[in-house]
C-alpha cells in the first residue's frame, strides 16, 4: 500500500486530504495527516474579534470535525522530514515513512524576532490580532481606551493576509467614530512597502480611502525594534514614530520544523516550482498554502486556488505522467473598508488587481477595487463557505486560474 503523508491540518492540509481520500482507492493508499492542534480557527475571523462582531467562539472548531473519514489523523509535533528517507520524524521518536508528502504546515508570528516587541508592553499596550489570544485582548483593551495615538504597524514581508493590516484601520476608524471618539484617536498605517498596497491601481484606490478616512501613511518603514519605556516604534534609519497604542503584524516565518529540516530559505519557506507546486529537488515533496515561497499573497484563497494545481499534478505524478497543471499565482481578497462596506481584488502573479466586476462579467455582483456594501456581504458570507464547503474540499463556482472576463484594463 503506498503512503501519502500531509503535514498541517489547516485550510490547505484540510482541503488536500478532503480531495485526496474522494479520488484514491482506499484500498491502494494510506492516507494520514499530522498537525499538533487540536482546534482549527477561521483566521480571517481574528480581525472582527478586536471590534466585538466575532466572538471567540465563532472563529474555532475542532480540526477532527474536517478530517474524512479514511484519514489517520495524528496529533502531535514534528521533529523533522528526513526527505533524503522519505522519513518524517515526530517529536516522541515514532517515525513515519512516505511515499509522497504535502507540507501544508503553514506561517506563524514571530514577535519575538524584533528587538522589544514582546517587552513590558506586551498585550498591554502593544498587540497583534493575527493570534486568537491577541486579538481578544485587543477586543478588552479597546472596549476602556479613551484616545491617543493608534499605529498600525507592518514589521517584515511576507506576511499572511496582506490586506489585513488594511482592513483593522478602516474597521478602527469605523469603531472610533460609533463610541464617538474619533476626534480622540490619531491613526497611523506603517508600513516597509512603498505604499498602502503592492499593486498601483490598489494602492491608489486604497490610499484615497485613507485620505478620506483621515489615517496617515507612513511608507518605506523598516522597523528595528520598539522603545517600550518612551512608547516609539524605531526603524533601522533611525526614524522614531509615537504610538499610545501599537498593533503590529509581527514578522512571519515558516515552521521551525522545516529549519531544522534544512528545506526552507532564512525565513523557513520551502522553495517550489512556483507553477507546479513541486519542490525543486525532491519530486515526491509538493507543498501548499503559507509554506511555500511562492511569490504571491500568502492567503486562504491562494491555498483555495492552488490546492486544484497541486491535485491535478499529483494524479499526474503518481501515474508518471508530466505535470501539465500550471498555477497563476491567483489571489482573491474581500478588504473590509468600514462602515458596512468592503472592496475586493482579484489578480494573480503577473496581473495587478483591476477594477471591473467578479464573478460574472458586466454581472457580479461583486465590484473589483469598489466600495461597496455587497463586497461586506461577501466577506461575511465567506465565513460560511468556509466551514462548509471550502475545507471540505467541494468545488466552487470560481476558476482556480484568473480570468480576464470582467476587468477593465
């Protein structure tokens, strides 16, 4: 019986083994999927929880609630992937062997990799919301702030979910001017990049929204580390910004397991073939999701769209056929804009976001790069989809390659 061993039972593990055991012969393959967490959390959710829309409740379940039956699913830690052996060690010594392996094991924050960010100020007067504990004690220390100097801070690319930093100003600005304290709250956008967003066309939508918000932009900010005792956010030039509340997105890096694996880059991504989602020199290895270094947003819908390139070319791998399946780099995000509203975007590695109109061309109903109440529906309704379909690994009525069909150049 050959063995296929997927490691990470988040949104791309979920999905692949969702696929995986509807298509392989049970009798033929053995399927088993490791993860060292119980629960299984909506991340997107994380960034309504701050604002009192989500609860923590609503963003969690159990990961077994999503893993077919047929799968083994073991809980625990991994040590590390001999792939020399087609070996995978876990943490306890019990060793598992491979015929293929998806790495699917995902990005995690790093706060401590910047000089004082976990310092005396920590959840306190400095948090993060890309964690489940982060973002609930954001929630209670909002619910008593009074005012000051809010800065939403970027530390390091790549991050997961780059419109997220975006989409918790316009929600705090939203947040501010309901308590009635809006003229209190001085907000910042910092960022490394070059401005509000990677692509031209989005970064002038969005930084027009920005000016008629009344949030600063701060661009080209490298940050070295924050100064807990005179609350400044310090770059490597020495440029100094004030903050009476800071919120971060720490720098983001792949699992240790791969380091210690010797198949990531410094920041522990594994390097693929960026169309076929094969590593570039085990060719028993394919790696999905945040894992991989691909170069485009590290993002649910990127996992969503990728994961039917990675099972197209894996049927073909198996049969010892060429993989023929190539991914785009499509990436698909709704951007909450406050107020009951939201934009979206819809691009891919060599195709900047457009404006137009997604999924049906003249149609809809939902506006690329527009400000509009339906696109809030649809970031909502994705929590939904989400737990039913996607990670179930049912098809949906999107093309995993971007189209051009409804953009307006």
């Amino acid at each position: 019986m050959k063995k296929l061993l997927v490691l990470g039972a988040g949104t791309a593990g979920t999905m692949m083994v969702n696929k995986f055991r509807k298509a392989l012969s049970i009798d033929e393959w053995e399927i088993t999927i490791v993860d060292k967490h119980r629960t299984h959390y909506y991340q997107p959710g994380f960034l309504f929880i701050p604002f009192g829309t989500y609860k923590k409740e609503d963003v969690i379940k159990p990961k077994t609630d999503f893993i077919p039956v047929g799968v083994n699913y073991i809980l625990s830690d991994v040590d590390k992937i001999e792939s020399e052996n087609n070996k995978v060690l876990l943490k306890g010594g019990k060793i598992l062997i491979y015929d293929y392996l998806i790495i699917a094991t995902g990005t995690q924050t790093c706060p401590e990799e910047t000089p004082g960010m976990t310092g005396e100020l920590w959840q306190k007067n400095v948090f993060d919301f890309y964690t489940i504990d982060g973002a609930v004690k954001l929630h209670n220390f909002l619910k008593t702030w009074e005012g000051g100097k809010l800065v939403m801070s970027i530390t390091e690319v790549p991050y997961k979910c780059p419109v997220a930093p975006i989409e918790f100003v316009c929600l705090a600005e939203a947040y501010f001017t309901k308590k009635g304290i809006r003229d209190k709250v001085d907000i910042t956008y910092v960022t490394p990049m070059s401005g509000v967003f990677t692509k031209p066309k989005a970064t002038k939508m969005l930084g027009d929204l920005f000016v008629d918000k009344n949030i600063n932009v701060i661009t080209d900010f490298y940050t070295e580390k924050i100064d807990n005792e005179n609350k400044k956010l310090i770059s490597y030039d020495g440029k100094e910004i004030d903050f009476d509340l800071l919120t971060v997105v720490p720098t983001n890096m792949g699992d240790e397991m791969i380091a210690r694996s010797g198949l990531g880059d410094e920041l522990n991504f594994v390097p693929v073939n960026k169309e076929t989602l094969q590593h570039e020199k085990h060719k028993n290895i394919f790696v999905l999701g945040d894992a991989s270094n691909i170069p485009t947003s590290k993002a649910g819908s990127v996992a969503h769209f990728s994961a039917d390139i990675l099972f197209e070319n894996f049927m073909s791998a198996i049969e010892n056929r060429p993989l023929l399946s190539k991914f785009d780099g499509h990436a698909n995000c709704y951007i909450e804009t406050g107020y009951g509203k939201g934009s979206l975007i819809d691009f891919n590695y060599d195709t900047e976001p457009l404006p137009g109109m997604f999924p049906l061309p003249g149609i809809g109903p939902f506006g690329l790069l527009k400000d509009t109440k339906i696109n809030h529906y649809g970031k909502l309704l994705f929590r939904w989809i989400y737990w039913h379909i996607l990670l179930k690994g049912k098809e949906m009525p999107i093309e995993s390659h971007m189209t051009m069909a409804g953009k307006e150049k």
